[in-house]
C-alpha cells in the first residue's frame, strides 16, 4: 500500500497498518484472547508480543515467518498497571491496542527500519522532517541504517545509553536493542527529545518501537548471537490516533471521545467541564471491562476477576461523581461496539452476556457505593488536611463495602488526602493475601521440561481418533518418574509418547482416553491421556508385561465402552448449552465443563438459580433433539467463517487458522442446525446415539455462574434403574402397586399424623384426668406427680398447667422420657410462691437426672438430663417439701 489515507479515523489506521504488512508478505493474525494461553506468568496479554512468545524461544513453530498484528492489551495489574493513572494523564489507558510486525528468523533491521520509515512516510503521510529515531548507544548499525534509509540527519538519531533502548524478554532468554521512532509536536509544546533534561514534556512522543532481537542472554549476564535474529514491533494505536487527528491527548481521538460523549449524553453531563476526569475513567474501563468478559473474564474476588471488579467498580464510583443513580454502564455498551464490533466480533457475539453483567454488578455495587462513599466522607471529615484515612476505615470499606483500596485512594486523591497504606495492610491481613495477591504463575517443572523438549526433537503427534479407536504406532519416548529412560519394566508407572495415537488427550472438558498399548510380549495399560505444549499427546499408565522402550512398534487400542459414553455425555453438553440459551437468554455462555464417562458438568454465566420449571423444561428440549436422530456433521473452517454461520467459540480455548465446526440438531428455518459450536472433540454419529438425558442437579459455583450436572446413556439408564428399584422397594413395603404407592404414601402419612395428634391428647387427658389417684400430700403441700413416659417434652408445661388448675393448690411435677433423655416441668400454684420457686425446684430435678440447669418462671420451669429417672426425681420433691 503506497497510497496516501484520506481517513484517519483509528479504524482506517488499524486496517491501513496490517494491509501494509499484509501486502508485504506477512499473515495477518488475529488478536489474540487478553488471557494469556502460553505463559501463566502474566495477569492479562500486556504487549504485541505476548501470543508469540513461545516463537521467539522456539518452543513453537508457525506455518509462517512474518506476521502482524492489531492485539488486545490489558494493563492494570501486576508489572504493568496504569490503573491509578488513567483519567488524570493525556496517554495513559488500561486498555489499548498495541499494532506491530514480527520477523521470526526471516528479515532484520534493514527491513524493519524500511517497513517501519515508508509507512508512515508514505502511507499515513507524515512529514519526514517531524520525525526522529532514537538507537542503543552501542548499536552503530541501527544509526547507520536510519541515516541510508530515512536520510535522517545525525542530530535526529539520538543515542540512549540506558536500559530504556535494550529489551529482554527475561533473566535469560532472547534479547537486543530498541530503536524508538518519535514525533515532535513542535517547538509550541513544551518538552526536549528523548535522553534530555525537558523529555517528559509533551513535544516529543514515541510512536514505534522496534526492538532487534539479536543475542541470546546466558547466565550470569553473558550475552550470544542468536543464529536467526527476530524483529518485533510495537505501536500503540491510541497514542498514534493522536498524532495522526492532530491530538495531543488519547481521549480526544475519535474512539475514545465518542464513549465519553455517549456517557454525557447519557448522563446530561460536560464532558470538559469539572468531572472531565471521570467522563475519562469511564470511556476507558468501559473498554477494558467489555474486552475482558469477552474474552472469558468474570469479576470475582481474587486474580483476574478481582482486577476486572476493580475496573468496574473505580468506573462506577464515577458515574456516580457524573449523577448515575441506577445501572448505566451497560447502556454505554452499544456506543462501543458501534465503533469497535466489526474489528472485534467477540464483542458482538458476546454483547448479551457483557450487558448482563455490567448490569449486575452495577446493582450490586450500587447500594454498597452509597453506602461507603458516606461512611468514607463522615470518616474524612473527622481529620485535617494532611492527615491520611486510618488504614482500619480503608480495610472497614473494603472489607464490608466492597471498595477496592485504589477505589478509596482515588476518591481521596479529589480533595488531596491520602490513605494509611501500610495500616491497611496491616489489618487486611490474610484476606489480603487472598483478595490482592499478585498473580503467580506455575513455571515449568521437570516434567514439563521433558516435553518440551520432546516437542523439539519429534514435533506434533498425529491424532487419528477423529475416525479411528486403533491404530499402529513408534513409541518416541518413554518417562519414569518425570525423567526420560532408555527402557520401564513390568509394574512401572509410565508416560509414553507416540508419533500417532486415536488416544484422545484431555481437554476442552473431555477426559483423555483410557485403553492399551500392545506389542508381542508387551501389554501398557493406559489409564489417562493428556495433552502437553499444546500438540503433544502424552499417554499415562502401567506397564502389565514387558519391557517397553523407544523405538518399538506398539499396537494403541482405544477403550471404545468408555469412548463412546464420553462422547455421548460430550454431544449432550453441546444440546445442553443451546438448550439453556434459548430457554434463559442469549446471556448463558459456558464458563467450564466436563465430560467423562458417566457424567457431564456444565457451567454457564447465569446470574440467578435456574427454576425446576425451567430446568424441566430443558431437559425435554435436550430429549427431543436427540429422539431426532439426526446427523452429527464436523466441517473444517476459518475460526471467522464458523463464527459468521452462528457457531459458538467458547471462552478459554485457543483456535487456530483452521477449526472443527461440530453441528446437531435440526435448526429450522433460520438456522442451519440446531447447536453449532467450535469444537476438537469427539462426538457421537447422530444425536440418537446419546441415548436418554437426565438432569441431576443444578446449584450455584460463584457469584453469576450456575453448574448443571446430568447423565445420558447408559449412565441415565442406571440411574433410572436404580430409582424404580427403591419404588418398587417402598411400594412394596407399602403393600401397593407402584402406581398406586404414592396415593397409599400420602394416605399413611395422613393417618399418622391423625394418631399423632389422637395420641397427643390422650395423653393430655391420662395426665390431668382422675388427678385424685396421682396426688399425695407431703407436708401439708399437694404433689402431683407423674411420670409420663414417651410423652414429648413440648406436651409437658400443657400438662402441668391443666393439672394445676385441678389441684387448685400445690406443686405439679411431670417427668418423661422420650428418646432416651428426661425431661421434667414443674409448676408451683401462686399461693405457694413464697414458699417454693419452681425453677430452684426444676434446676434440682436436672441435677438428680444428671443435667444442669433450666428455667422459666417462679411459677413454671422445665429443664432435662441424660437420666429419665422419675423416681429419684420424685424422691427430691418430698425432701424438698418436708423441709
């Protein structure tokens, strides 16, 4: 593309940047997830780079060698955060796209500098005379190169001795220097070029990175070249956008500012008046909040949902501060994906579940927000300027109203105070470990070492299970103990690596493959299959006979019984998940699954219990679509032409150029097949094959995600099986049919509680009927005492009150014995009051049947004891009663 752009709107500089390249030899890949998938060291995908990591080590190959991006960057978080500053600066986001071209191996600086100096010469236009290049001191080839290539004068190549111009991608690792392209703004600005007392001004502005991957950095410090050099480059859009529409600050381009009106509009607010920050704020996390659930991210209370949460709720705080007094967050969603879905369809293809969860966040924080935010001003106006908040009031905030400590500190910031960090926590304490703490990734153990090596010397293993459960195959390699060995003996555990396998290796919540490995005298039994470094499919299990090593021919026979119940509980999962999204809405998206043998979980983003209607009639949708019997077709596809016919791509998994399109169902008119999902899975032949499907269980994970547990098959059968033979079972002993036993439970239910409450009063009767026969006079004082037996203690005080009023005067003692415990009640008639206490009298009944305590009232008390034994309390009152 030699052409001068007309447009500069930041969609036309994207699209301008990966057509250059594009045309210039190199693929254009998509933006890949903010969750990183190779490198569980980092919080969020924080660079251009970061998707082809594990290129530049060499620890993985691609179809190609030139590439080019527009990626997706988060940084709040971790090494990288900007959050605290973003709102108050003209360049600092949370969320930005990092544009770049890479060279694995193939071209280096010349090309780089030439690539990097004609398109934005040529292409976008810039004049030659407002640009400047800055090199590593020690790289006289880099200013040679801008001198030959770009006629750049000498004092427009700045020399920069520092760490700042030279990149490593770790301790070790590949690294090199950095050449820097600025643009000066002019002499009205104020500032001085890069490496000068003035640099953190504003005139100059680094617009293109370029980093010159040429040395390998050995420990300790050591450096050697690398024999392919690498080329990777970093342009921040925003910050370009600027430059190109003549801006001096990201919020003023066309993107950014067209979020903050739509949130003025929204709110009746200025968007350059004296909340001009918060319009700010609110542009940019509703940016990274959006791209982060996207691609998969909840807001939760530790990791990367606890970041997400912090974004969310720092830009609700604000439109708070703009006049929001009910959910508007979401309702921004559309002004973004007006200027932003068709470079990023995940955002349209994920627009329900973003809104509903913005929305429900927003509720939930918005009565705590009103809350804390009073507490905080009450708190702050106890203090004088200067003084920071107590860290206990900043914990008290986090802890009960949900404020996150950036929160606290940046509705301080406002009016100039500051928090007690350290006090904070202080008291945070093990909560803070929980809720704060830094992401901390796994790092490669030994084992992981071996197959990373393995992925080296043998490349990818050839997966045959599509259409095959047997198949010959070359043992590669052979583990004990997460070391490699030459040969593993019968009664060892062992790791095994084939060059094919139909050996299906875990994931995308289908359980790896069981079966054998054989060979004359050689019987491994494989017990799991798990997939390493992505492409490597690593067998685990016992050797039974023999002696295996490399290089032997071995038969590899799948367990077809096992196979086939897991992809029937797979195929079901995938009815399942259309099932709940056209009976709850478009929000449900799958959060995570399992499929095995003899169950499925599934679990979806759903923000409240699903009903047992609802569930209910799930379940019949999920049967009918499978008494279809209908074809289960797999189409190889382009990830952007599978997910333009309607199919599903799921949060988590990692698509390649090319997908397995997996369809069932009848679809209708509108629709060419019931579920169409990305899947590289095995699944049944037609829907028929899953068999009957039951739900067994629906109950919550965390806060907005919801698990389904169900059976199919087989599974279903026996689990059906097993329910009619406890019916049976009880209608027998209900001596009924089984169509009859629920009406003969109901009657037997309803004739005990009959004789229960027929035996409550004849109890009541028995005990304050024929009172004359019970009663003995000690001392001149009427006791009435009884022992009631079974009789439940709640009967007692009844009792004793209705044989009270029959003696007319005296002392009533009731003592029985259900369940094995005593219970007595005693009743004292109100001319005796300044005689006998009834609870004295009841706390010495306890303790003669080995208890302690009781109480009630001067004229009526109960208590209890692990001994029933009437008599001794009986004997106690007569004592008691003749003193």
């Amino acid at each position: 593309m030699t052409t001068t752009i007309t447009n500069n709107t930041t969609n036309t500089l994207r699209s301008a940047f990966l057509e250059y390249f594009g045309e210039n030899g190199h693929r254009i890949v998509p933006s890949a997830s903010l969750v990183p998938q190779n490198d569980p060291t980092l919080l969020f995908t924080n660079a251009g780079m970061v998707p082809f990591k594990n290129v530049f080590t060499g620890q993985e190959t691609r179809p190609y060698t030139r590439a080019t991006t527009a990626q997706k960057v988060v940084r709040a978080g971790g090494k990288h955060n900007d959050l605290d500053n973003v709102g108050y600066t003209a360049r600092h986001l949370t969320f930005f796209e990092m544009m770049g071209n890479f060279s694995f191996g193939d071209y280096f600086k010349a090309e780089a500098i030439e690539f990097a100096w004609t398109l934005l010469t040529k292409s976008y236009g810039l004049p030659k005379e407002k640009l400047l290049a800055t090199v590593y001191a020690e790289d006289e080839k880099a200013a040679e190169l801008w001198r030959k290539i770009a006629g750049l004068p000498e004092e427009k190549i700045i020399r920069i001795a520092t760490s700042d111009n030279f990149w490593r991608m770790g301790d070790t690792g590949p690294c090199g220097p950095c050449s820097e392209i600025f643009y000066d703004h002019g002499p009205e600005v104020f500032g001085g070029p890069p490496g000068s007392p003035d640099e953190g001004g504003d005139r100059f502005v680094e617009i293109w990175n370029l980093v010159f991957m040429q040395f390998f950095e050995n420990p300790p410090g050591t450096r050697t070249p690398l024999p392919r050099p690498s080329i990777d480059t970093g342009m921040g859009l925003e910050r370009f956008a600027a430059v190109m529409q003549g801006k001096r600050d990201v919020y003023d381009t066309d993107v950014l500012r067209s979020l903050i009106e739509a949130a003025a509009n929204t709110l009746n607010t200025d968007p350059d008046g004296a909340l001009r920050a918060s319009h700010r704020v609110v542009a940019d996390h509703l940016r990274s909040s959006a791209f982060l659930i996207a691609d998969g991210v909840m807001p939760a209370k530790d990791g990367r949902g606890y970041v997400l949460r912090r974004i969310m709720r720092r830009a609700m705080r604000h439109l708070q501060r703009l006049g929001a007094r009910e959910p508007v967050f979401y309702r921004l969603l559309p002004a973004l994906i007006r200027q932003m879905g068709s470079a990023y369809p995940e955002l349209v293809q994920h627009q329900a579940l973003i809104a509903e969860t913005m929305r429900g966040e927003e509720e939930r924080f918005t009565a705590l927000l009103e809350r804390g935010m009073s507490l905080l001003e009450d708190e702050t106006s106890r203090f004088g300027t200067g003084e920071a908040l107590p860290g206990a009031v900043a914990f008290k905030l986090y802890d009960t109203f949900g404020f996150p400590l950036d929160l606290t500190q940046d509705a301080l910031r406002e009016q100039g105070q500051t928090v007690d960090v350290a006090g904070f926590e202080a008291a945070m304490a093990e909560q803070r470990t929980r809720a704060r703490a830094a992401w901390v990734g796994s790092g490669d153990t030994a084992a992981e070492t071996i197959w990373f090596d393995a992925r080296d010397r043998f490349g990818p293993t050839e997966f045959l299970g599509y259409v095959s459960e047997k198949s010959d195959a070359e043992v590669q390699l052979v583990a004990h103990g997460n070391q490699e060995v030459a040969e593993a003996k019968a009664g060892e555990s062992v790791a095994v690596l084939l060059n094919q396998t139909p050996f299906y290796g875990e994931s995308g919540g289908q359980v790896g493959d069981h079966g054998t490995l054989t060979a004359p005298g050689l019987v491994v039994e494989i017990t799991d299959t798990q997939k390493r470094n992505g492409d490597l499919l690593v067998h685990y299990g016992k050797i039974v006979e023999g002696v295996l090593h490399p290089g032997m021919s071995v038969t590899a026979t799948v367990d077809h019984v096992r196979r086939q119940a897991v992809r029937g509980h797979h195929s079901a999962t995938h009815l399942l998940h259309e099932a709940m999204r056209r009976q709850l809405g478009e929000h449900v998206a799958q959060k995570g699954s399992l499929n095995a043998p003899d169950r499925l979980r599934f679990d979806v983003s759903q923000p409240r219990p699903i009903t047992a209607e609802e569930l209910a009639e799930i379940e019949r949708e999920v049967n009918a679509r499978i008494r279809e019997n209908s074809a289960v077709e797999t189409r190889i596809m382009t990830p952007e032409a599978a997910v333009a016919e309607g199919a599903m791509a799921l949060f988590g998994e990692k698509y390649g150029d090319e997908v397995r399109v997996v369809s069932m169902g009848n679809g209708g008119e509108n629709r060419n097949a019931y579920s169409i999902e990305l899947c590289g899975g095995t699944h049944v032949g037609r829907t028929g094959e899953i068999g009957p499907f039951r739900i067994v269980s629906e109950g919550g994970v965390s806060a907005g995600v919801r698990r389904i547990e169900a059976v199919c098959g087989l599974a279903a059968d026996r689990l059906a099986a097993e329910a009619e033979e406890r019916l049976t079972r009880m209608a027998g002993l209900l001596k009924a049919t089984v169509a009859e036993a629920p009406d003969r439970l109901a009657a037997l239910i309803e004739e005990r509680r009959t004789l229960e409450r027929q035996v409550s009063e004849l109890q009541r009767r028995i005990a304050t009927g024929e009172g004359s026969a019970a009663t003995e006079n000690v001392n001149g004082v009427t006791l009435a005492a009884r022992d009631l037996g079974e009789v439940a203690p709640k009967e007692l005080k009844g009792m004793a009150e209705a044989i009270a009023k029959q003696v007319g005067s005296g002392v009533v003692a009731l003592v029985s014995s259900a369940e094995g415990k005593g219970s007595v009640v005693i009743a004292v008639t109100p001319d005796l009051s300044d005689r006998f206490n009834a609870v004295d009298l009841v706390r010495a009944a306890s303790a003669a049947m080995g208890g302690k305590g009781g109480g009630g009232r001067p004229d009526m008390a109960q208590a209890g004891g692990p001994n029933p034994n009437a008599k001794v309390v009986f004997d106690m009152l007569r004592e008691r009663l003749s003193t």
